[in-house]
C-alpha cells in the first residue's frame, strides 16, 4: 500500500513537507512511524519515541492503534501550544 506522510512544524524543517511511503497493508499509525524511525538519520530524530509528537489521519486526530488504509494521508506534527 501506498500512502502520504506530511510533516508540520519543527518535524517539517527536519524532514521537509511531505513524502510518499509503502507499507504492509494492516498497518497502524505508530508502525508507520517505526518504520520511518528504523530509516535512521533525520527521520529517527524527528520522530523519535521519546518526542511527544500529535498524528492524523486523512485530517482528522487519531492515536497510534488506527489502522492506515491504501492512499490515505497520514501527519506528524508537535502538540500545539498557545500563548
């Protein structure tokens, strides 16, 4: 399966805006991110498992358990603070 990664703030000038990436059909939300952490480097930092870090799914919040479906549109982005 075949879906889009985007990342906002920090995470985005880490890794960029956007990338397309293949996965198992099956797969939640934080195997996707394991999988872009084990690529090592930028993405292992960025993303890393230490990093309190908010994901959505075809825009809308999910938690790491939601199962990714073929095309969809997954984000990575820090929690939001306001001021």
């Amino acid at each position: 399966m075949r879906l889009t990664v985007r990342y906002f703030a920090s995470i985005r000038e880490a890794l960029g805006a956007a990338e397309s990436v293949e996965i198992a059909e099956g797969s939640t939300v934080g195997a996707v991110r394991d999988a872009l952490i084990a690529r090592g480097g930028a993405h292992a930092g960025a993303l890393a498992r230490g990093r309190a870090l908010r994901s959505a799914l075809n825009q809308v919040l999910c938690d790491e358990a939601a199962t990714v479906a073929d095309g969809a549109e997954l984000a990575f982005f820090p929690p939001v603070t306001g001021g």
